[in-house]
C-alpha cells in the first residue's frame, strides 16, 4: 500500500525538518472515528470530564518548553507569542472543566403540569445532550489555541463529545505532541485515550466530513476551503451541523472627531494591529476608512511611518508567502490604488508589511476593485479614504459578514448622544459578529460574553468559537414530557441529585 509522508517544514527557511506521520488512508480514518465513537459512554461522566480538561492542562503546562519549541519550530510564531497562546489554551481547558462543574450549559427547564390552563399543560422537562463525535479542522495560525488542544477540541470534550481532529499540515509535529499529552491526560483520569484523535492529510479531512458517525464539525480557516467542507456537510445523506470560522475584513472607522483629535495614536495603533502575528491574526483589520483631508493626512502618516519601521516577517509557509506577495501585487496594479508603504516580498523567506490606499467612490461601482473587498492574510490593510459619512456608509454596505468591525470615535462622540457615532454603530452591528470602540480587533478575549463569529462569511453558523458559549455548538434539546421521576436523566430527577442549575416554572 502506497503511504504518503507529512514532513514537519521550517517556514524560516522553507526545508524539511522531519518526517512525523503519514497520511491517513479511509481506512485509518474509520478507525480513528469508531474508536472515538466508543467512548462516548465513559465521556459521559460528567466529573471524569472535568478532571481531564484539568489534567490536560496541566500536562500542557508542564511540557510548555517543549510544546513551544515544537510549535515555534513550524510556525516560526516566536516563543513570546507562543507562550501566551499557550497560556490561553491551557486557560479554555480549565474554563471548560469549570462549566462541566456548574451545569448551567445543560439549560435544564422545568415546567411543572398545570391541568387549568388551556390546553392542559403536562409535565415537561428539557436538558442538552452532547451530538457524538466532533470533527476538528485546526487552523494554521494558532497551532495551540484553535489547533488539536484548542477551543473547538476542549468545548466538545466538554460537552461530553469525542474528537477526531485533522491536523494542519504546517504544524504536524506539534499536533503529533499535543494530542499526545491529551491522550495520556484522558487515560490518567480513567478515561480511553481514544476521547481524542488525530489524522493527517487533505483526503482524510474529506473522509471525516463525510463519515457517517461524525456527528457534527468545527473548522477555523480559508473561504475556500471552509466552503468546501461545509458543502460536504450538507451533502451527506444525514447532513451535521458545521461551525465554520472562513474569512473576515475586519472594517474599521475613523471619523473626522476623532482623526482630528488623535491621529497619530490611531495610526501607530493601526500598524501594531496589522503586524500582529505578521498580519495572520483571523482578525486583522483588513479595511480602513480613513477621512479625506488633513486630519486624514495624518493618520496616514503616522502608519506610514510605523509600518516603515517594521521589520520583515516570516509567514506560516511558503504557499502563503507567495499568495501575499501575488496578492498584494494584484490589488497595487488596480487603477487609483497607490502604496504608500510598498508591501510584498521582503527577502527569499520573508514578508514585508505595508499598506495600500484607494478613493472611496472606487469601490462604489463593482468591477476589478472589488478585490480590496476580499481578505488578503498578512501584513497589509487597505486604507479607504472617504468624503462624509454617507460615503462611508456606502462603502459598509458593499462589505459581507465579519468577525469584528471597530469604530474610533472622539470623546465628544462616545457619550452617546444620538448621532453619526449611533448611526455607525447600527450599521456595523449588522456586518460583524464584535464590536470594537476606540480599541483594536487583535486579541480575542477568552470570556463568557465574548462572540467569535459573525455573519457569513466570516462564520457559517450565529455560534461562537471562543467564550463559554462555545459549548453549545456540540449540544442539542431534548423535551421529557410526563416521564416518570425514576426513569429521567440524573440532570432532571426531581431531587436534583446532581445539583445541576435549573429553571422551574409552575408550583
């Protein structure tokens, strides 16, 4: 049998570290998902569950000099920044445990029977119950906080689902270590080691799309290839749900108060946000409206100045190199398109940042421009500069769903007295899924209230990938009516043996 080999791959110099796996074929695929499938039962206990999330953790923590070095080796992220996703991984394993602890994401109502209304209303009692197995599609970018120990991995183990993730072929190795700390984690609390798995290669991922006990799948990615898999999903003969993350443009506003009263912070800002992760972050601000006029003249030149500043980078692999430098070339060739700040290639293994800068009315009418209304990953943004608000709004409207839109406002404007600020406000409100005020949409706060998504494309569903909620994604309802007391779940017995939270309605 012909087996295709996955190479760990230094993106610093674009060789072949190592061999780690190889490729899984159907049938190693089947196994990885019926093996998960037969945990189900012992994932079911709610408090060996908690103590794995807790014991993954740990042991992530534990091996962090090696996990970081792994990962740093083939993504070329940096241990900096790798250590605190590292910290914000272990962080969402042990937030999960908690929430597997309180209960409140079972959402157990109770409605008591009441024979006076009318119609009779019996006795009803609904809990969440978790889908089966999970499919995870790491990301490229993050290669722990939305990879195989990440966000998507720790909210269905939680939910009491199995995982089998398809690793990212730009960190195979570090795959390959975390799902082995999570496995030797499950077995330490008693739990199969088959609760999580892992399969390499671009066939395998369709195979597990399409396997016929996987019951429902998240993926962090391309519009491309996100689109692809969320078609299979519905494609099956018993479609699954499928949480996608694809692309986003991020938008941001300035307004003429607030360039003309900080222009320079808002600039230098910028640029910090655009670099970040060399422009790999999923919400990087992709599209700037930025004001005509002296005010608007130096915002420009004060990211002109930062990004002139910024050293090249290294980008996640070399296909992605080569898709920004061609990228960028393409949308500087556009007519009325000028680059301040030439980005592109910065070396045989590096990128440059930089920016582009159009008028407004060029993405009015359609056409070749609506290029600069797509997702270009890496350091670059594109800066539209616009007349008045009517003209900024215009521009908004031609935009699809976003994971974030972000407004800088004037002190003046952000007391909240009805005008143009409230007026952008409801309209960004319907183009992303997080709105950000005089801050920058770069780092995700892992929290309860958070919301990582939006409309499409920036998500395929209204679910959050990051915060508490993300939970839900792996659940559904199931309504009790008139079941005797003995023969309901523990969660909704009437003594509550469980001390789950609850909501009781009726006496």
């Amino acid at each position: 049998m012909t087996t295709t080999p996955v190479w760990s791959v230094d993106p610093r110099t674009g060789k072949q570290r190592e061999q780690v796996a190889v490729e899984a074929t159907s049938l190693e695929v089947d196994e990885a998902v019926r093996a998960a499938h037969a945990t189900r039962g012992p994932l079911a206990d709610a408090t060996a569950r908690a103590a794995f999330l807790r014991a993954a953790a740990t042991l992530l923590d534990e091996a962090s000099a090696h996990v970081i070095e792994a990962a740093d080796a083939e993504t070329a992220l940096g241990p900096g920044r790798l250590t605190g996703e590292l910290a914000r991984t272990t962080g969402q394993l042990r937030a999960f445990a908690d929430a597997v602890d309180e209960g409140a994401y079972l959402d157990v109502r109770i409605d008591r029977a009441d024979p006076s209304l009318s119609p009779p209303r019996p006795e009803l009692r609904r809990y969440k119950v978790p889908l089966g197995v999970v499919a995870v599609y790491a990301a490229s970018n993050f290669p722990l906080a939305f990879s195989v120990p990440g966000g998507d991995t720790a909210s269905a183990l939680a939910a009491g689902c199995p995982v089998v993730v398809k690793a990212h072929p730009d960190h195979p190795a570090t795959s390959e270590l975390c799902v082995s700390l999570l496995r030797r984690a499950a077995v330490s609390v008693g739990l199969p080691a088959e609760v999580v798995g892992v399969v390499h290669g671009f066939d395998a991922g369709l195979e597990l799309i399409r396997h016929p006990l996987v019951a429902a799948a998240g993926f962090t990615g391309s519009i491309r290839g996100g689109r692809a898999l969320f078609d299979a999903a519905a494609a099956r003969p018993v479609p699954i749900p499928f949480h996608g993350e694809l692309g986003s443009l991020n938008p941001v506003v300035v307004t003429p108060a607030a360039a003309a009263e900080r222009a320079e912070e808002i600039g230098s800002g910028l640029a910090g946000s655009v670099t970040l992760g060399v422009g790999q972050f999923c919400v990087k601000p992709g599209l700037v409206l930025v004001p005509v006029g002296a005010d608007g003249d130096r915002v420009t030149g004060a990211l002109t100045k930062a990004l002139g500043e910024t050293e090249p980078g290294v980008l996640l692999d070399h296909r992605m190199r080569e898709n920004f430098v061609s990228g960028v070339r393409e949308r500087a060739a556009l007519p009325g398109v000028e680059a301040p700040v030439t980005p592109g290639s910065g070396g045989e293994h590096t990128v440059g940042a930089g920016y582009l800068t159009v008028p407004a009315g060029s993405l009015l009418d359609g056409g070749a421009h609506d290029l600069l209304l797509e997702e270009c990953f890496g350091p670059v943004t594109v800066v539209v500069r616009y007349a008045d608000q009517g003209e900024a709004g215009a521009v908004l409207g031609r935009l699809g769903g976003n994971l974030s839109a972000t407004l800088q406002l004037s002190a003046a404007e952000s007391d909240g007295a009805p005008g143009p600020a409230a007026e952008l406000i409801g309209q960004v409100t319907g183009l992303a899924g997080r709105i950000v005020v005089n801050g920058w949409p770069t780092g995700v706060a892992v929290a309860p209230a958070q919301h990582h998504g939006g409309p499409y494309p920036a998500a395929t569903s209204h679910s959050t990938s990051v915060g508490g909620t993300a939970i839900e994604r792996w659940l559904r309802p199931v309504a009790y009516q008139s079941v005797p007391d003995a023969l309901l779940p523990a969660e909704l017995r009437e003594a509550n043996p469980l001390g789950v939270p609850r909501r009781v309605t009726g006496g």
